[in-house]
DNA sequence: CATGAATGAGGATTCATTCAT
DNA sequence: GATGAATGAATCCTCATTCAT
C-alpha cells in the first residue's frame, strides 16, 4: 500500500482526489480494459489533467494497483451481506436468483475478468487478489461452519474447506460463463445452484 | 475464415508458417497478454522477421483471432473423450481430480483468462467464443442426456439446461479458483466437485 | 475547417505553433514532396517533437490540407490586387514582365506542381483545389467584366467564360513550362502573353 | 539510358518484359502516384513476380525513370501529326477542339502532373523532361516557322521564340486547369485558344 | 494546487530489395 | 529464367511521463 499512495499536505482532500480518479478508470478500464485506457482518457473522465494525476500516483500502474485493490473486495462485501444471517447458507440459497441476474450484467462480470488477467501476468496484482481471497475465504468459512453447526453437520477441516472452495469455484464461474453464453436459461442455473449449494454445503 | 488466412501458394509451408507464428504467441501472450506482446517479440519467438509475418496474417488482430480460434476448442475435445464412454457423466465424476490437477496448472488457466478478458471488450473474439460455447454445450448436452436416459431420470429441456450451464459454469470457475488460491486443498476441491457433480447431473 | 484544426486553450499560442508546423512542412514538401517528407523531417525543421505535432494536427493528411488550404489561395491575392486598378486587364497586361519572372523561379513553381498532383490522386485536396478555383475565377471573371465594359465590349456569358478560362488555363501552363525549360526567353514569353492577352480579353 | 536498362542474353524477350512492366506501371502509377504504387502492385499488374522485375530495371527508381521516358514524347508525337499538314499552323487551329476534349479526360491529365512533380524533385527526371522538351520545341519552331513563312510574316528568332513558348505554356496549361475545373465551358475555352493561336502565330 | 505543452521511446505496419530454390 | 519467401529499415502514430508556469 505504501507504494501506491503519495504523502500529500492535505489528507482528505488529497484523499477524494484519489477516489476521483479510481472512479475516472473504473469507467475507462471497463470500456477499454487496463491496457487500452490511456491516461488521457483517465484524467478526462476524472475532470483533473493528466499531469495533475501524478500527483496522487505513481504512475498507471499504481492507479491499476488501487483500483484492484478497492475492487477486489466484492465477495467480501457479499459475506458481510451473509453475515448477518442467522443461517448465512440458507441466504445464499434464497439469495441465489439475485446473485446469478447480477453476475448476467456486462457491467458487472467485465471488471473481474480483466483484473484476473492482469493478475496471471502482474505478481502485484496477484497477490493483492490472493490476499483478498485469503479474506474472503476465511469470512465465508465461519459462516459456512456456523451454518453446519447450526444443522448439526461435521466441521472438520476438510469438509469446511470443500465447501469455501467448491463454493467459491461456482461463483467465480458465473462471470465467465455469462460471457461465454449472455443468453442462457436464467432460471435452470439458479435451480442448478441451488442444488448445488444445498448438496455441498448441507449434503 | 478467410479473415483470418491468407491464400499461399505453398499451401503446406504456409500453414506450418502460420502454426510457426501461433506457437510463438502462445508464448508471448501467456507472458505478456494479448496487448502486452509487441510484433517483435513474437517475431523473435517465432525465429522470422516481424515484417514476414505479415504474409500469413493480415496484423495483430488476426494473430489473435486466430490464436483464440485454435485454443477455444479445448472444452470440444474434453467433450469427445467423454462422448467414448458408456455413462458420460460417470466419466466425468472418475476424472475429477485430473481434470483439477490439470486446471490448476498456470499454463493452463493463463490463457483462458486472457481470452475471457479480451472477449469481453472485443467483440470478435467474444463471438469466438460464445460460437465455441454453443458447440461444447450441444455436445455436452448430449451426453448427459444419454447418462440421464441410462440412470432412467427425466430429460426435459430445462433440467437438461440446468446440467449444462450449472456444470460449466463450474469448469470456467477453475481457473479464476487457481489464480486466487493457488495452494488450495485439491483434495477437498476434488470431493467437493464430485458430490456438485452427482447432485446437479444425477441428482 | 473542423477537420484539420484542434481547438486548444491557449488559442494564439496554438495558431502560432500550428503555423511554425505549416511553415516547416513548406521547406520539407518542396523539398522532398508531400510523401517523399517525413513526420521526423518536419518535427525537426519545426524544432519540435514529432508526438507534439499530433496536438495540433490530426496527421500527416490534416497536414498537408491545411498547408495546401493556405497555399491555394495565391490566385486569390493577384486577383485582389489587380481589382484596385481601374481597368484590370490593362494592368494584368502592365504586370505581365513582374508575373512571368515571378513563376520562373522553382520556389514558386515546386508547390502549385507538387498540390496538382496530389489533387489528381487525393480527392480532399482536389477538392480544396476546385473550391479556391471557384473563387478565383469569380474574381476574375468580374475584373474582366468592369475592364470590357470599360472598352465597351460585349459580355455575355459565354464570352466571359472564354477570357476566363483561356486566361487561367495561361497562368497554370507557366510553371510546367519554367519546369520543362528552365531557361527559356523570357522576353519572348511576355511580349506572347500580352499579345494573348490582348487577344482574348480585349478583341 | 544506360544506367536504366540492363544487358540481358535474350535481347528481344527482355525489351518485351521491359514493355510488359512499364505498361503495368502505366496502370499504377496513374492510379496510385509513384510514390503511392508498390512494387507489388506492379508485380502483380504486370502478371510477373516482384523479384523479377529486379532482372530487368535495378529498382523503382529506374521503373519511374524509364516510364518518364517513354511518356515524356507525347508532345512529339503531336507535331508529327503537325507536320504532316501543309499549314501546320492552321491544323492546330482546326484541332484545337479535339485537343482541348482530349486532356480533359482525367486519365489524360494525371500522368503529366505526376512526372512534372517527380521532375521538380528529382534531377534525372527534370533532365528528361528539359531534354524531351528541347526537341518538341525544336520540332515545334519548325512547323511555326514553315507556317509563318506560308503568311509571309516575318521568322526571326524572337518571334519564333515567342510563339513557342507561349504556345506550349498554353498547352502545358490544359491540364492543370482541368483538375481545377473540371466541368469548365469547353466550347468557351477552344474559341479562346484559336483565338490566342492566331493572334501569337498568325499575329 | 493545477495545467497542458512537450518529449521520446516504443508499437504496428509497409515496402523496396535480396536470394535460395 | 522465374519465383516468392524473407528481411530490416523506415514510417506514422500513441502514450506514459515530466516540468515550466
């Protein structure tokens, strides 16, 4: 982190400056991916010149490390989401229809596409997306222990395991198999889902 | 088609000149991406000046269409191995763990990665893809359908559905698994994939 | 218009930088021609970077446009010249000595040959060239008009296209002839050229 | 001439493949410029591959040379015509009409202001100009002076020097006006050029 | 803080020319 | 003779980055 921020007089604004231009690259990174979006696209949908941006990056790559990093969170947000359940699994079940009409938007399934890609190739990005998965995966685990425990289900190491990693494996293919096929039959995948879930998590 | 070739006299020269080409940005694009990769750098790869290639395809674009083109069928030929076997889907849940180990191989996930994320901002390579895509569920299609038929359960059309997409969108979730945790326990994946397997397709 | 500018911020200081572009690209097209000069070339003779050029212009073609939209105009200033007199034709007839000196030198020749054959292949030049020439010889047309009524003459329409055009079609054929014959007698060709002119305009 | 032709074994096939590729540049370069055309334009045009051209011109610099050659006589040609009349003079005159309708055809018009901007560039092809010019003007006297002779007016030198060089100033004129006018009054501009005929020739 | 003019390295692409076959 | 595969230099253009103001 310390290598993708600048010490700047004044925090906060220098602060929503930064955030200004994370917003600025979201809409150019998705249109045009992080190679194509140039700076000049970048510092005129921020509304900033493009000099001024580095004042508050490095340079194009620290302002693609933000982003990932502020992006990279997503799942995390959805366990929070969980969290609050008094049995997380059975909301992810009912919340399956919503998870899998929102993962059909372009807009939504791009971005993690084009940060995976980046991450097989930039050791940075990499280890930001493992670090936030790590995250995630250790959120997602108590949820799903506290939902085994609640059916009075086994929680050893393995089982839990199997369930984070077989679980996470289905929704990080919702964005692929959305771009390989926009059209598909909604309902049947989240019929499809649920049984899933429901055999893995509660089997 | 005849985008993406050139008519050579030589005809059997010429398409080992192309495979040349292919082969070298098979490398340069798994190391450096699609953009990444310059002409040069393929060129050195593929021991031919930059400006020779230019005789086999029509610019970088076409090297990349026609890269995609030769690295989409991968799913078809899974496909074709299964269609030997009597009870399909039995042959997927006994080749689970190969087809893992093999998924979290970086050699094996870089690519489609790659091409997802170029996809979603190229819409020829996206039509690529989603041409592959229906391709690899008809033929899958099929073969649950004969595995549904032999374990005597229903085979309407939507539950058929259900099968395909759910169980794909499971393979595509893979690779992004891999690169998000690459020391996962394979072990509890595997069983994971298995009892997903049994409840969606036998279920 | 739209086309070949670039609206900037500092206006003047742009008009500037764009005319020390068009005055370099002058020396570097008559030397080496409209494709023979390169975007290096021209970068170097307008003492600045071949990238910065592209901020103001949109490339080599806008370029050339522009240079031949300022270049084209030079029959434009003769005419004005000539409409102070009182009787135009006679002064056209006094300037003859000061005209064909004139377009013997090959600074004023190079160009005019140099835009004719771009035009015969570039429509957007040969347009820029059909419109300076609809101007022209409007002018001109009116100068003969006032000069025949002057000495009583007739002028309908067709009389008035026959100065006109015979007149021009003479100053177009001086540069091709100062090329094929470099050191022709040039007293020889004045005393024709009033002779000429005497005859068309004023018989 | 020697440094554009090449000694080879079988003298009369060579001249006819010299033929075939300067008939073949004819095609390109009224089409595409000299610059514009490439050796595999030509190549192909002339039905022959690039490499082989090489047997017979030493490279694009020669094709052009040799093509300005062969093309620079055109007004040679119309004197002989010329001479075969006993008033020279007076046929000009009579084919003033077929003149001015022949070098409004564009494919008329574009080679002579390709070659004169290439000859204002390049020194070798303003030789062949300047020395193909010296012998049309040479010819061109002649038939002038026989004429002038027939209307026993008086052939000095000057006056010969007169009429040639505005006449052919005149005729170098057509073209150019062409392109810039396209749809000119033509019958307007042949009364014009008799009109300008007999006042320098017959005057 | 903020601008945007300016740079220069690097990229894709074209093309005259050569040479092994 | 004849081919066309192969080269590599040159060209136009883009873009991240810097810096004077």
């Amino acid at each position: 982190m310390s290598s993708t921020e600048k010490r700047l007089s004044a925090p906060e604004k220098a602060a929503a400056r930064r955030a200004q231009v994370l917003a600025a690259a979201a809409e150019c990174f998705s249109r045009s991916g992080f190679h194509g979006a140039s700076m000049a696209e970048i510092s005129k949908a921020a509304g900033m010149s493009a000099g001024h941006i580095y004042n508050y990056f490095d340079g194009k790559d620290a302002i693609i490390e933000a982003f990932v990093a502020a992006n990279v969170e997503r799942v995390s947000a959805i366990m929070r989401d969980l969290a609050q359940h008094k049995d997380p699994v059975q909301a992810m079940i009912d919340n399956a229809e919503e998870t899998v009409v929102e993962h059909l938007q372009p807009n939504f399934y791009v971005m993690p596409l084009e940060i995976a890609a980046e991450a097989s190739r930039n050791p940075k990005i990499a280890q930001a997306l493992q670090a936030a998965d790590i995250s995630s995966r250790t959120q997602f685990r108590v949820l799903v222990q506290r939902a085994r425990e609640l059916h009075q289900l086994p929680v050893d190491d393995d089982t839990l395991d199997l369930c984070v990693e077989t679980m996470i494996a289905f929704f990080h293919g919702l964005p692929m198999r959305a771009l390989h096929h926009p059209n598909l039959n909604q309902a049947a995948l989240v019929k499809g889902m649920r049984i899933a879930m429901r055999a893995i998590m509660l089997g």
